[in-house]
C-alpha cells in the first residue's frame, strides 16, 4: 500500500477531530446531527467511535474552498 492509500484509512478519535477543526467535542456532535456535509463518524466498538483523516481532511478543504468563493 502507498502512503496516500494509508492515510485514507486512518481513523482519528474524537479528541483529533477537535483539534484539527478547532472545535470543541459539543460542536463536533452538533455538526454531526444537524449538518449533512459533516462525515458521520465509524463506530469502534461498544463506546467508541472514530472518523476517518480523509473525509475529516475533505470536510476542512471544502470549508476552506466555502469561504474563498
């Protein structure tokens, strides 16, 4: 596997996600339920989920594209 195809992969927890957007965990979940282009999050197991780095990455990119226009 290439680095590209590794990193499309990796999950991030809760804690990433929020640092990466600069948002705090209650942001997070709102944007979750309320926003549809928001990625829904990949459950781990009975009390854990994460989101994949790439769609979290796509997210900020098309936030970012979002305010040049």
């Amino acid at each position: 596997m290439t680095a590209i195809q590794n990193r499309a992969k990796r999950v991030i927890r809760q804690k990433e996600v929020c640092d990466k957007l600069g948002l705090s965990k209650a942001t997070v979940w709102t944007y979750v339920r309320t926003r549809d282009d928001f990625p829904k999050p990949i459950r781990l197991g009975a009390n854990s989920v994460g989101w994949l780095e790439s769609e979290i990455d796509a997210f900020i990119d098309a936030r970012i594209a979002a305010s040049r226009a």
